[in-house]
C-alpha cells in the first residue's frame, strides 16, 4: 500500500470502488502506535500536494504526532454531493467508499487509532467530509468542514462530531447559503443551517459561545454518545484558509476525542 517517499514522506495506492487511487503520507518525527489519523481533503482543481503547500495542515498536525494522509481526488475533484464538483460528480465516483478502504489500509498498516480518525476538507473537499458523515459514519469520529456544504439528505446511522468553518464574505460557496457569483455549480445550504441540522441530527443542547482564534465560535455539546457540533465564523474573510485555522481544528479534534466518555 504504501512505498519509500521523499522527504515529505511516503507515498501509496489503494484499490477503491473505482480502481487505483493515490494518496501521500505526512508522518511524525517519531510516529508512536496507536496514533490519530487525519485525512486532509483538497479543494476543486487543488490537488492533494497543492493543498498542503497552501495551508501547512499536514506539518502542523505531524507536529503534534498526528499522521495525515492527502488523497488526490479524481482530476482533482470529489463527488461530494449533487452539485459540487466535476468531473466526480459526472461519474458517480464512490468516494465515499474510497474514503472507507483508505482509512481502513492505513490503520492497519501504520497501527492507528481507530477511535481519533478524523477528516478535514476544504471547499469541494468540505462537501465530501460531511457526505461521509452522512452515509458512512463510522469512518470517522469527527469531521472539519472549511468553506463546504451539504446539498444531499443527510441520515447517519450514528452520531459523528462535525465542525463547520467558513468566511462570511465567501464569493463561491456563500456563508448564508444559495449559488455563488463565482462558482454558480455550487450549491447547498448556509452554514449556519447546517450547524443547526448537524446539532439536530446529533441529538445536541442549545449552542454556547467560547473565544476561539476565529471571530465567531460556537459549541454544542455534549450531544448523542459524547459527540460535539461547532460553527467558526470568519468575519470578512472569502473563500480562502485563514491563518489560524489550523491550531483552530486541530485544537477541536483534540479537545473532542478528550471528551468522549
């Protein structure tokens, strides 16, 4: 599954639902069994390599003993729902499914812990984390969306921990929901809508506010089997990553796997 890398680390291929796919590994200094996993999902046309470039995810998440895994979509698109993006959607590509045997792989392969297994996606790659939660929730405990949203129905079979993040100056997927000017292809629900349906669909109490790196954050817990529901709003901010969000997710997967009983 996986090979000798560079010195960003390895990089691997799996057989999923709709034949070879890659992925690239960012280990640890001193990776220790029993690790968490983070699987870091680029953006429409970003590719897996362009995304870690933009954001630095995978080196501060490998700083904290983190192993973070960068799958590279389809021409560097996932199907994450009915509207976002091309050409997976098109295809019917099962990423979902591909997301399932990766994890599974490389907990295996590496000795991960199956219980800190977490997904982060950006835009197109925010759409797929939360399909997943949706249809297939056991692949990960807690999912961070950035600058995504749902446009499919969203049933899960059991409670996942969701974080939704977004700028509320976004031109291509609005934070109040609709098509954007930019990227009309895209569309679903606003952000604040898909905070209130994850905390009803988690069994979540009213919301509070805490400080947080962002300019607006919110938290529902505790929620059905110890799970979490949060909103980071970004004042002013577009369709970008902000500069803090990666202390800020990696912070809230930490503190969320503390808190399960």
């Amino acid at each position: 599954m996986l090979t000798p890398g560079d010195a960003d680390g390895p990089t691997g291929s799996i057989e999923g639902p709709d034949g070879v796919r890659t992925f690239h590994v960012r280990l640890p200094d001193a990776p220790a069994p029993g690790a968490p996993l983070l699987v870091a999902l680029h953006g429409f046309t970003q590719g897996s390599t362009g995304f870690e470039s933009y954001t630095g995810l995978a080196e501060a998440a490998a700083a904290r003993g983190i192993v973070t895994v960068l799958p590279d979509g389809i021409e560097d698109s996932w199907n994450g729902g009915s509207s976002c993006c091309p050409p997976a959607t098109r295809r019917g590509v099962d990423d979902v499914g591909f997301l399932r045997a990766l994890t599974a792989g490389l907990q295996a392969e590496l000795d991960l812990d199956q219980e800190r297994t977490w997904a982060v996606g950006f835009s197109n790659g925010g759409f797929l984390a939360l399909r997943t939660a949706c249809e297939a929730p056991e692949v990960f405990a807690a999912v961070v969306s950035h600058a995504g949203t749902m446009d499919l129905a969203c049933e899960p079979e059991q409670p996942v921990s969701v974080l939704l993040s977004h700028g509320d100056r976004d031109g291509l997927i609005p934070f109040d929901g609709g098509r954007g000017p930019v990227s009309p292809q895209a569309a679903g629900r606003g952000a604040r809508d898909v905070f209130a349906a994850w905390r009803e669909l988690d069994g979540c109490p009213e919301p509070t506010p805490r400080r947080s790196r962002a300019d607006e954050e919110l938290l529902a817990t505790p929620c059905d089997d110890g799970t979490a529901v949060g909103l980071a709003v970004w004042a002013g901010v577009g369709h970008v990553w902000p500069s803090h969000l990666n202390a800020l997710l990696l912070d809230w997967l930490e503190e969320d796997a503390a808190r399960r009983p």
